[in-house]
C-alpha cells in the first residue's frame, strides 16, 4: 500500500474476550503506524473486565488528522475478530457493505453456554453469517497455531500478522519487528516474530 490508506480516517474494530491479548494487538498495531507517520487514536471499551468478558479496541488512522477516538456505528473499515461471535456482535453494530474482516475461529465459550443455557453456533454458520455480512472475509485458526508455537496468547500477534497478510494496511514484518523489539523483552521477540510470519503467510 505503499504508505497510504483507502480512507480518512480508516477504522479498525479490534474484538475479543478478556485475558486473549486484544489490547496488546491494538497497541502494536497502532504502534507499528504512527512509526508510518499516521496519526492513530485508541478508544478501548470493556465489557465485564474479568477474563471472558467482551473487549473492543477502536484505532483510527488519519494521515493528517487526530479523529474522536469512538468509531461511529456502521463505518468500521476493518474488523480483527480474536474470538467468532464478537465477529457477528461487532459487525452488527459496525459493519457495512464494504467492511473486511478477519476471524480467528477458536471459540471461547460463555458462562450460559458452558451451563447449557445457551447454544453457540456451529463454525458453519458463523463463517455464513460472516461471509453474509462482510465485503471480504478471513478465517484462520490463530489459537491453533499460537499452541503449536508453546503459548495460545500469541494467536494474538498471529492475528496481526495476518492483517499484514491481507495487504490492507501499510505495515509489514520489519516493521512489526522494530515494534516489539522496542517493547518486550528480547526473550520473547523470536516467539512473537514467528507468530506474525505464520499470520502473515496463512492468510496471504
């Protein structure tokens, strides 16, 4: 993309549930495009703040402008979907005809659910429901390759390797590795590093 975005601002929906590293996925996101020279806000909204609750991170990204960091209903541009329900919750509520999304199919389940209260779909019919509602959709088992790699938190880092994957965003691994070189312990920069090239290459 050589350095430019589709829109002003472009909007990017980062969702999940808690303890799943969905603020550490928007911070280095953001962070590897203000290092663009993008002018990036971050509005984060919690659910029930314990681990299983819903997050969401809001990032929007301006050449020129700093944007209220709250994306308004139905303008999402991009939507990174850590867990596939908040995929359909957050594009219900911020999707549009032209929005792209990328789905990490582990399922976490919720408490009405594990008691038998609830019912939670199938994949089949959240892959349709998605495809249904979404302009162009990307489906990968991040946590599945997370656990290969030794820890089921980096299907975080795998999902952003995959947004890089998808061409969308001016941002690429040499990047993402001057990123968290900066920010994490050199211990944990290989992990984080191979994490991203499986994203990157399986959504390719």
């Amino acid at each position: 993309m050589n350095g430019h975005l589709v829109k002003d601002p472009y909007n990017i929906v980062i969702t999940g549930v808690g303890g799943q590293g969905n603020v550490m996925a928007s911070r280095v996101l953001s962070n590897m495009l203000v290092r663009k020279g993008f002018k990036v806000t971050i509005g984060e909204t919690f659910g029930m703040s314990q681990r299983g609750g819903s997050v969401m991170s809001h990032i929007r990204v301006s050449p020129t402008a700093v944007w209220s960091p709250q994306i308004p209903k139905g303008t999402a541009d991009l939507i990174v979907a850590l867990e596939p329900i908040e995929a359909i919750r957050v594009l219900a509520d911020y999707g549009n005809p032209t929005v792209k999304i990328l789905v990490n199919l582990r399922a976490i389940y919720p408490v009405g659910v594990i008691t038998g209260e609830d019912e939670y779909p199938s994949t089949t019919v959240i892959r349709e429901t998605v495809m249904a509602l979404a302009a162009q959709a990307r489906f990968l088992d991040a946590t599945d390759e997370a656990i290969r790699l030794g820890n089921p938190i980096l299907g975080n880092i795998v999902m952003i390797g995959a947004v890089a994957g998808m061409k969308v965003l001016p941002i690429d691994r040499e990047l993402f590795e001057a990123v968290i070189r900066d920010g994490m312990p050199a211990a944990r920069v290989e992990a984080n590093l191979r994490a991203f090239a499986i994203g990157e290459a399986n959504v390719a």
